[in-house]
C-alpha cells in the first residue's frame, strides 16, 4: 500500500481551512457562492493550487481575481490555524471538472438515446 503523501495531507486540511476563511473571514460582497473543490500541494510545499468552482459560471473570472487580491489576508490567517514552517504560496484556479463530468455524462446519454432508437426501429 502507498503510503498517503505528505502533500496530499496538507492539500486536504488547506483545502478545508481556505474554504472556512473564503466563507467566515473574507469580507467581499462581490464574492458569489463558491465552493474550494480541491488544493493541490507541490511536493517540495512551496505552491498551493486551489481550485474552487463558482455556481454562477459568468463571476469566475470576477471571483478569482477577488480570492488572488485576498492571497495575503488568506495566507496570514492560514499562517494562524496551520502548524506549517512555510505556508505555500497560493495560487487560484477555475475547476473545471464538473463541467467536463456532466458533458461526458451528457454525451453518455446521448449515446444510449441513439441506441435505444436504433433497437427499437430494427424490431417489428
């Protein structure tokens, strides 16, 4: 069994303590819903990736731009929760595997209609 990842750990818990400090601490108005759906951590920890999904698809860009200019408030109060040396540097990106699941899910559906209506001409 491979061992669980150093990396990996610390991604999970900054993933959970950047989503309570997105949602408690920063205080924009302009910041929609969104959710942290993942952080990735360099293995050397110096770059955290957080990737976030935002239900109203047209403020991501807006979103990010607000969760980048908020990077320092957000790193100073990981700096007060996580018992790290160096708190990674945080970089914010758009998820975009929801989307990518629900068209392949899309696609899929698609698939078993056209078959369906294929079966059901070749019979009778």
């Amino acid at each position: 069994m491979l061992p669980y990842k150093r990396s990996k750990r610390i991604g999970d818990l900054l993933r959970e303590e950047i989503a309570d400090i997105v949602m408690r601490r920063v205080k924009d108005p302009r910041l929609g819903f969104l959710t942290v759906t993942s952080v990735e951590v360099t293995d050397d920890l110096k770059i955290a990736r957080v990737y976030v999904s935002v239900l109203n698809k047209d403020e991501t860009r807006l979103t990010l731009d607000i969760l980048t200019s908020a990077k320092g408030f957000i790193r100073s109060e990981l700096r007060r929760r996580v018992r790290m040396k160096v708190i990674p540097e945080l970089e914010f990106h758009e998820d975009e595997s929801i989307e990518y699941g629900a068209r392949i899910d899309e696609l899929l559906e698609r698939i078993k209609r056209e078959d369906e209506g294929e079966g059901s001409r070749g019979t009778g």
